[in-house]
C-alpha cells in the first residue's frame, strides 16, 4: 500500500503566511485521511501497487463501477496534496527565473500577466477546489482550475505548481479572507522546486 509522502520542513516553516496548526491538520490529518480511503479501494480492486500514483490513477477503467468516483476524489486529494506541500518546501527562490520565466512569458505574455491571473483563478474559483499551473499535452502553460480533488493528469495535464482553495487549507488564519491567502501564497513557494519540475516535464 502507499504511504504518506513526509514533508521536509517542520510545521511553522511557513510561518507567517500558513501557521503551524493548519500546516500540522492539513497534511497528518486531510492529506492522510485520502490516503487511507485510496488504499482501501486499492486493495479492494486488487490494483497494481507497484506504479506511482500518477500512473494508477490512469487506470480508472479497471476500478469497479461502485468504487469509481471514491478512487478518482481519494487518489486525487493525495496526488494534488503532495504536489502542494512539495513546492512549498522553504529554502528556494520565490522568484521565478530562467526556464520557468521563459515558459510562463511565452504562454501568459509577462510574469506580471500569469500572476494576476493565478490570483484571479484561486480567489474566485467557487467552492473547494484547486489552482494549478501544468504543461498541457502540446507542453504549453496553463492555469488549470479544478473543483474538489479533481487532478488535471486525468485530462492530459503535468501540473508543476499549485495552490489549494479548500476551507481547510487557510481558514484558522485567514477565515472567508481568501484574496489574502492567495496574494500571500506566491511569497512562499519556492520556485526552484517549480523550476525543477517544469524542466523535468517540458522534455
């Protein structure tokens, strides 16, 4: 069975933008709390551990009828949670630069233009849900917007960087203020992280 990816930074790293509670719930609590449902299902369709997550959640076809959308929801929540927590590791730039620069200037037109519009997806995006910047399949940027734990892989994206807009990810500090949340948010990612990622995947 899978287990919990471990975040690398204690709990108040992010400290002031995220506090440590939210930091401590979200990822031992959520994160895992998916993680567990997943697992259950796995073993119930007898499905092949032995791929990552962003390959099995591929093979939705061979997951019965009855267990379909509580596969896609868990699976989801884990993959786009430890894509989350990994870009947010402290410790890198939070500027973007070099290949990232580039690919986000090519699709968006300026850094300004992509960060104006992540901030308008994140703040307006009704209910729960997600923000991610992803190569779409012709390998061009993208904002992809994404209710509840839906993941973009099942539409042919590689998300690179994103941003949880579900009430738990920000609530205990910021309550129905979430324009603050998002604004604050590009201050602790680290862009070396994206960076890293948008190479790997642009190949």
């Amino acid at each position: 069975m899978y287990e919990l990816k471990k975040i690398s930074y204690n709990f108040d790293a992010l400290e002031p933008v995220i506090d440590a509670k939210t930091i401590e719930i979200h990822h031992t609590k959520h994160h895992q709390n998916y993680l567990n449902k997943l697992n259950d299902i796995i073993k119930k369709n007898n499905l092949d551990v032995s791929k990552s997550l962003e390959e099995l959640i591929l093979d939705v076809d061979q997951v019965n009828d009855a267990d379909k959308v509580g596969f896609l929801f868990n699976i989801g929540g884990v993959i786009n949670h430890d894509l989350y927590f990994e870009i947010l590791k402290p410790g890198g730039s939070n500027e973007i630069s070099g290949s990232l620069k580039e690919g986000i200037e090519s699709s968006f037109g300026s850094v300004d233009a992509f960060i104006e519009e992540f901030a308008q997806k994140a703040s307006t995006l009704m209910g729960s849900g997600w923000v991610f910047l992803a190569l779409n399949p012709n390998k061009e940027l993208e904002l992809v917007r994404a209710n509840n734990q839906e993941s973009p892989i099942s539409h042919g994206f590689d998300p690179i960087m994103v941003i949880d807009v579900w009430e738990h990810a920000y609530y205990l500090k910021y309550q129905n203020l979430r324009p603050d949340y998002v604004t604050n948010f590009l201050d602790i990612v680290n862009f070396d992280v994206v960076k890293e990622l948008y190479d790997e995947k642009v190949k």
